[in-house]
C-alpha cells in the first residue's frame, strides 16, 4: 500500500510523540508498505531516505499548522493518490474532511484532567474544535484502553469504534559514553524521571515535595534526576527544588539523547513517573526492560500499564509518593520483584505489532471503500 504518513508535528524529535512516529514509521517501511511523509520544514532531517512533502512554511507556528490541516490539506488530498492517510497525532491535529481513509491516533486527552496544561485558546481548539473533526476519520486508534476510554467519555466516539493498540519499545542502544560521570552521579545512587520539564502536568513539584519528605539519609545517598527540556514554566519547578534544604540534591541535566538513555536508566537504583495524566508512557516500559524497579502514578495509562509491575501511588499526594519512593530504596526483596515484573511487562508491547495493526486497520478501510 502507498501510505500518507502525517508526521506533525515532530518536536523536534524531543518528545513521546516523536518516538512513536519515527518507530511507526520504521517499521511500516520495514513491512513493505511505501511510505511517503507529511513533515514541518526543517523535519526532513530526522528521516534521511524517505520521501516527503513539506507543509508550507507559514505553518511552522501551531496556529498555522493547525489550520492548515484543517482547511487546505484536506483539498490538497483529494488526487487520491494514496491508499490512505495516518495521523499520527490526531489528539492534536485533524482535518476538517478525509478525502482519503484515514486512521486517526490518539495519544492522550489529558486536557480534561489536567487543569491550566493549555492556555485559553488552545483549550478551545482541543476540547471543541478538534473531536468534532476527529470523530469523522474512518479509523480511531487510541494507544491504551485508559484513552479509548475517554475518547469515548469525552469525544463521543464509541468504544466500539475505536481499535485499541499498545505503542511498541524499541532496544536501547547499550551504550557508555560517560553520561553519569559527565553529570556528577554514582552507578545506582540516583532516582530518575525523564519528562519535558512541563508545568503542572508532569507533576514535577509533588515528586520534589516527595523528595523532601524522604529521611535525611536517603536524600544524601540518592540524587533526585530531572531530566529532559525545558518546556512550560520549567522555571517554577527548578525553583521548587531550589528551595529544598540539600543543595545540589535535584539535578537537571536536560533532555538525554538517544545513545544515553541506555546509561541514564541501567544506573539509575529506581525510576520514577509522577505524571498526572499520560496517554501511554513510554519512558516506563524502557526502564522497566532494563530491570529497574519502576514507580508510577495510579492513574490514566499509568496505572495501566504499571499494575503488578510497579509500585503504584496517586500523584496529588506528596506523602504517598515518598512512601512508595521508600519502600523501593529501602526494601532490596520488593525492589528485585518490581524489577523481575517489569521486564517482564515491558516485553509485552512490540513496534512491530503496531505497525502490522496499522496495515491490518488500513486493508480493511480499503476493501470497505472498494464495496461503497
């Protein structure tokens, strides 16, 4: 099949969105299916060898590209000259019609939980423009019950019409390239989360408050690593952890590239995910299949994904979140069957499933459009 696969918007390759779409896309040019890409300007960079097409340049902004597909790509469409089309962030653009068959993804709707996570008008666009739009694709997939779930609660879209698909892993290259000595940290004397530092929603504050709650000689022997880039109102929460008694005890080393993911989890002695809202969470499964014991919020696909591989807490309560900090640095035996579970958990989610269930939604969209 010859496949439109809509990569907008990428993030410059930094986020969760971007990993899926490099994965998928991968994999569906692995499986034979000739991929052509839909990209923002200056994207082509990350897929050397495919083919693209470039969005204008007047929609780098997301103004611009939200309109964008709303009202012109979908007349730019209507040659017909794919078999089909795939979104692969339809929780964040739509069109206004799909002249082709269309398998709309959908990650998360965290702005229904997360209060202040968008700005006014944003918010308006999420919550009234784009299900409207969403809903009239062939094709909804959502990336974990939790979301299909609220597609349904909170987009109308039947659970019936919605195929559920889990997001793959992919093996970390195992590297050492002096990531934690370059950051100052021992093998095994650091808690992790890797997240955009986001504010409210990553829940920065209530980790760091957690932190701070830990007995004194647990935050001497463990650093608190809060990785990845900056991103809205990261200054509140380095100023939160500014405030704490122990100097220098919360790190933020930025956004870790690729070939030091593999380092930054295996050395780490636990790895934390306190988010208060996620569509999926890959960061979980990558440190779970590296054997190290994982905490996670109760909550969305979290909660999901972590039951019986995961000490899992509600992110709004800072007391609870140490608790669970706790008992996994202080109690070696829970701590090493945490870690048997989530290897074991995280070799249940595969890129190439995805991508073959992707081909598999796509045939059936053909052969129903062949029968009208």
């Amino acid at each position: 099949m010859r496949i439109l696969v809509d990569c907008i918007p990428y993030d410059g390759d930094k986020s969760g969105i971007s990993v899926y779409t490099r994965n998928v896309v991968r994999e569906l040019s692995a499986a034979g299916q000739e991929v052509v890409l839909l990209l923002e300007p200056g994207a082509e960079r990350f897929f050397p060898g495919y083919a693209f097409r470039l969005a204008p340049a007047w929609t780098a902004s997301p103004a611009g590209s939200m309109l964008w597909h709303l009202f012109c790509l979908p007349w730019q469409l209507r040659n017909r000259d794919f078999d089909f089309l795939l979104l692969t962030a339809a929780n964040r653009r739509a069109l206004s019609f799909y002249p082709l068959p269309t398998i709309a993804v959908v990650h998360d709707l965290a702005q229904y939980h997360v209060p202040g996570k968008y700005s006014r008008l944003r918010m308006f666009y999420l919550k009234h423009l784009l299900p409207f739009f969403v809903r009239r694709a062939a094709q909804p997939l959502a990336v974990s019950q939790s979301t299909a779930a609220d597609m349904e609660t909170y987009w109308g879209i039947p659970r019936s019409r919605t195929a559920v698909c889990y997001n793959g892993l992919s093996p970390l290259p195992a590297a050492n390239r002096g990531w934690c000595a370059a950051q100052g940290l021992e093998a095994k004397k650091y808690i992790l989360y890797v997240s955009r530092l986001e504010h409210p929603g990553k829940n920065h504050l209530n980790l760091i408050a957690a932190y701070g709650r830990l007995p004194q000689e647990l935050r001497r022997e463990y650093k608190l690593v809060l990785a990845g880039s900056d991103w809205q109102d990261a200054g509140i929460i380095k100023a939160a952890a500014a405030a704490l008694p122990q100097p220098g005890a919360v790190l933020f080393p930025g956004f870790i590239a690729a070939e030091d993911l593999y380092e930054a989890y295996s050395q780490a002695r636990m790895y934390i995910f306190p988010s208060f809202f996620e569509g999926f969470g890959l960061s979980l499964i990558e440190a779970m299949s590296l054997g190290v014991p994982c905490a996670c919020s109760n909550n969305s696909s979290l909660g999901e994904i972590g039951a019986g591989a995961a000490a899992l807490f509600p992110p709004g309560e800072p007391e609870k979140i140490a608790a669970a900090m706790q008992e996994v640095l202080c109690n070696p035996e829970y701590s090493r069957t945490l870690a048997e579970a989530g290897r074991r958990r995280a070799a249940e989610f595969d890129w190439q499933k995805h991508a073959a269930a992707i081909i598999k939604h796509g045939e059936r969209m053909l052969a129903q459009a062949g029968q009208r």
